[in-house]
C-alpha cells in the first residue's frame, strides 16, 4: 500500500514507505495492558508536514494502529514537576514523519522519555525491510538557578547580552575552576564517542568534560539550544551530559 504524494521524488517515497512499515511492527511490539500501545505522531506546523503526518496517521489505522498528533514542545520553562517532564502525550512511541525540524522532535523524545523512530538524514537505500537500528545518545542538560532546565540534542551556548571584559565568572568544568572573562561566550557541544560535552571558551580553549557550572557574576545572558535562542539566563547555569537518555529507531 503506497502511502505518499505521487509528487515526491522516488528516494523520499522509498524512505517514507520504510518509515510506516516500521512503525506498524514497532507498535505491534509494544507492550500493552488494558488499552492497546499509541503511536505519537511528531509533525511541524507547515502543511507539508500536516500531509505526511495525515498519512501515516492513515497507514496506521489502516493496519489496526492507534495515533494521536503530537506537537513539538513550545519553548518555555520546563519544571521538573514528574518523571516525564510537562505535557507528556498518551504514546508508547513517537515516530518524526520527516522534514524540517528534527531536532524539536529528538528534545521532545528525551524530555518525555520515549522512544522515537526517525529517518536517517541521507539514506535512501534499500536495506532489508525488517532491519531496524536502534541505539541511544547522550543529551545536553541545562539547569538554571530559578529551577528551570532545557535539553539540548546537539550544543549549547551561552551568551553575554552586556560584553565586558572585565566582568569575570567562575567557571567549573568538573572540578578545575576557571576564571571566565565577560566578553565572548562559552560554546558546549557533545561528542561523538564519549558522552562528554566538549567546552569551548577564550580562556582555556577546548575541554572535554562531564559537567560545567557557571555562576552569576556575568550579569545577563542567553542560552541557546540547538542553535536557538532558549531562554535569559541571570543568576547562573549547571550543564551535564545525559548519557543514553535520547532513544532512536532508524528503519
């Protein structure tokens, strides 16, 4: 059963195709107890994303699947009030039906702490159809001061909304403390192999870490996620890698 746009080049029909199918067998596999599993279905607000979640929402119910629309968490603060964080939906899986926005979908999967099945970005081969990938990735967990926190999928940054150089913080990057001048900002990415953030900043060039806290003393800031303004940061920060908190599935 073909379930897209006659429109779309063959290689993007290919990968949709793969991603219901795997869908419906990852729903099957799920275990249910008095109501059967639900299928999150994570969409952007374009009408090309409103269309590709429309069908697959079909091909599951097609093939005896319960779904539900689930939007990309708005940017807010995040308490942690629960185990799953705010708005958790009522899904045993969310599933990313392609398009822009990929990272959104990944915060969301580790916020709620739900497995996500997404396409690999640039793969359109023809693997066996029942081969699924599945592993997990660290993320970037930022706690503010006020009690508020972000997850991060990729980098962060943080940001000094006044530079002065002679507006020093301390920085602690495990357990080594350093003075941080006020006048560039400090980058944070995840590596590739370790689960470490790796810390970029003028003051001591690169450092691989496990946590990092900075203090207030550099007045207002910005925290970026992912390459997005996140919030003002005013009275402090502790960063962490997360190891294994992200959990995806490539069909």
């Amino acid at each position: 059963m073909r379930t897209w746009s006659a429109t779309e080049p063959a290689p993007a029909q290919h990968s949709q195709e793969r991603l219901h199918t795997a869908a419906v067998r990852l729903a099957r596999t799920l275990p249910s107890s008095d109501t059967p599993p639900v299928v999150g279905v994570v969409r952007g607000w374009s009408r090309a994303d409103r269309d590709r979640a429309r069908t697959l929402r079909r091909f599951l119910a097609a093939h005896g699947v319960r779904s539900t629309d689930v939007t990309p968490v708005p940017r807010r603060a995040q308490h942690a009030s629960g185990q799953h964080g705010p708005d958790r939906p009522e899904a045993d899986l969310l599933v990313h039906t392609g398009g822009p926005g990929p990272e959104e979908a990944m915060r969301a999967a580790a916020l709620w702490r739900l497995p996500l099945l997404i396409g690999h970005p640039g793969q359109h081969g023809h693997p066996e159809q029942d081969t699924l990938r599945a592993y997990r990735r660290p993320v970037i967990a930022a706690r503010l001061a006020q009690g508020q926190s972000e997850l991060g999928v990729r980098e962060a940054a943080v940001i000094p909304l006044q530079p002065a150089a002679d507006r020093a913080a301390n920085l602690l990057l495990d357990e080594e403390k350093i003075t941080l001048p006020g006048d560039q900002p400090l980058r944070i990415r995840l590596t590739d192999n370790d689960d470490l953030l790796q810390v970029d900043g003028p003051a001591f060039g690169v450092r691989r870490v496990r946590a990092l806290s900075l203090d207030g003393t550099w007045g207002a800031c910005r925290l970026d996620v992912d390459g997005l303004p996140a919030r003002d940061v005013r009275e402090g920060l502790h960063m962490e890698s997360q190891p294994g908190r992200l959990h995806l599935l490539h069909p």
